[in-house]
C-alpha cells in the first residue's frame, strides 16, 4: 500500500490579513476583526494584535483591555467567502480532493497530483506561492503521511511557514509533544489522563490499550492510534457540514439555573464558528450531561433560522425550559449547537404541515 501525501493549508490570520491587505493603512498594526458590543467574540487578530495575547473566540471587551491600541473592524464574510473561493480555485489546479474545514483551511490529498510535481513537499510549496502572488496574502502548510500529522505541522511554522513530517521522523517528532496537541483532548480529558502520570504523547504510548478503552471508551483506541501517529481518515471532497457545536465540562456540577454564564459562552464560540459556513443553519441544539451521565438532547427550528449570536443564544436558553428533572438535579457537562445545514436559496423551510 503507497503512503498518502497529504498537505494541510492554512491561511495565515486570514480576515485580518484580507483587512490589512485591502486597506494598506492597517498593515503592521494590531488588527482586530469583531463587533465592538459586551457579547461580541473576537473573529480573528493579526499577529500584531496576537503578540498582546489576543485569540479568536475572545470576548472582544477583554481583547480590548489587553490591546487598547487595536484597530477593530466588522466582519465582513461576503468579501472573506470570496478570497476563500479564489484560494480553493488554487487547490484545485493540484488535485481534486481538496477537504475545506473553514473559509481559512483545507485538507488535500496529492498522493496524485495535477501538476506533475514530484513531490507533496514541492507541492505545498506551488501553492503558498500562488497564494503570495495571485492572492498578496501568506498561508502555512504542512505536509505528512495523513490529516492528524498534516494539520500539527502546517501550526508549526506559523506565519507563512512549510514544516514537513516525513514517515520514519513520526515517532520521534510526536513523543515530546504535551497531550493537549491531539485532537480531542481537552481540558477534562488532558486532567484525566495527568492523573495517571500522562503528560506527553510518549507517556500515552506506555499505556496499552485496554486500560485507554477502560477509561475513555471508545476514544481510547483513538488515542492509542494518534500518539503513534496512526489516522486512516480519508480526505473527503465537497463534504458539506451536517452540525457545529460546543461543549464544556463544569468544575462541579451544577443545577440547571446556573447554566447560563457557560450556554452563553458556548454560542457565542458556535455562532462565530458557523460565519465561516456558506450554508445556514435551521436547527438550534442544547445538549446536557447529567451528574449520572445521562445524556439530553433539546433542539428547536425556528420559522426563519437564527440571524445573530443573540437570537441562538435565547432560543438554547429557552430550551433549557423543556428539561424537567427537578431543582435538585445537577449536570456536569452542557453544549450548544447548530445543525440542519442547508444552502442560502433553500434556508427558508416550508410551513409546518401540523
């Protein structure tokens, strides 16, 4: 069996790099791309405003107070969908099974390429100069055997960087690394795994498999394959979104009233999410995680589909009123959600028959 070449491509802070290249006033100052407001989330940084400590999902009052200085800017996701569809245009030159995952990333797979280049190395490079020249903006690539080790190494030479990981250097590249770098492990799951001495993707790979299954399920064979740098995932063209979603763990568990700070939270990080979606959304989901672990679902269409970050955030709100469990039930985990997906011409669903 041929290994898979497989190049991850990600746009270097691509709204504010799109803001600072359109209007040459803002280049090398801190850019920040959000709605000013107490509930707005910060949509992107430039790397100016990065270097103060700035992320994506922030809530933009405490982006202010950490970089007074930053320029802020509305989003403007017609101009941002276009430069997206002009940098998939260039993927396409080189292969067919182009995977994007945002308006800023995509998977490709040139195990076969277009082009001709001998290499996925030569490749990735072809394409972050088309991007430079056609485009006057920077993307980082990296370049593996398969999806995990490509999307870890297109992060490990940002901005405007090439980083390859070749097959017989995967052991050795993945063994220092903190757990947290493997997709999946979150906070909880990355305290978890601490607790049993586990700090570093070697460390996993001391354990074997059936103390990883006994402990996280299913996502424990998960684990075993990643920290030996294993992902059969396949890179899928034109794979529409079915769902985006968030979720978080309590501290300790809590009644259903005081769901509220983190519901918020949550949307606003899936409202900001699925501006990077051409097709909108029709379905808003709450999710809740019991302190017995039972697991709940409420969801809600509303006639037309949820417009702001407002509007999701009331109708997941609201749905917490169709959990009847009793005041004295606590919950561990909630999660917030936009599923139902369909294109722009057809988001308007028809009238309820009943």
């Amino acid at each position: 069996m041929s290994i898979r070449k497989i190049v991850h491509v990600d746009m270097d802070a691509f709204y504010a790099s799109v803001e600072q290249r359109d209007d040459p006033q803002l280049r090398g100052k801190p850019v920040i791309v959000a709605w000013r407001g107490s509930r707005s989330v910060v949509c992107a940084a430039s790397y100016e405003a990065r270097q103060f400590g700035v992320r994506s999902a922030m809530p933009a009052v405490r982006a202010e107070r950490l970089c007074p200085e930053a320029i802020f800017i509305p989003p403007d996701f017609v101009r941002y969908r276009a430069v997206s569809r002009l940098t998939r245009d260039i993927f396409r030159r080189h292969t067919d099974l182009v995977e994007p995952l945002s308006l800023d990333e995509a998977y490709l797979d040139v195990t076969e390429n277009k082009t001709g280049l001998p290499t996925a190395t030569r490749v990735a490079s072809a394409i972050r100069e088309q991007i430079r020249q056609e485009l006057s903006l920077t993307a980082s690539a990296g370049v593996a055997s398969n999806k995990f080790l490509a999307k870890i190494a297109s992060d490990w030479r940002k901005p405007d960087g090439l980083f390859v990981i070749q097959p017989n250097e995967v052991d050795a590249f993945l063994a220092p690394l903190p757990v947290g770098k493997l997709p999946g492990v979150g906070k909880v799951t990355g305290e978890r795994l601490e607790k049993l001495g586990i700090k570093t993707v070697g460390d996993l790979r001391n354990l074997n498999l059936a103390i990883l299954e006994g402990d996280f399920g299913r996502y424990g064979l998960r684990m075993y394959e990643l920290a030996r740098g294993i992902d059969n995932n396949p890179v899928i063209a034109n794979r529409p979104t079915q769902s985006i979603s968030a979720e978080d763990t309590f501290e300790r568990d809590v009644p259903l009233a005081e769901t509220e700070p983190m519901i918020r939270r949550l949307a606003q990080k899936v409202w900001s999410a699925s501006r990077n979606e051409a097709r909108i959304a029709l379905t808003v989901v709450l999710k809740l995680k019991t302190s017995e672990f039972h697991i709940l679902t409420r969801s809600h269409t509303p006639s037309s589909p949820p417009c702001s970050c407002e509007e999701l955030t009331s109708i997941a709100l609201s749905l917490r009123e169709r959990v009847d469990l009793g005041a004295e039930q606590r919950f561990r985990l909630v999660g917030v959600g936009l599923s139902n997906f369909r294109d722009a011409e057809n988001a308007v669903p028809q009238q309820t028959l009943f």
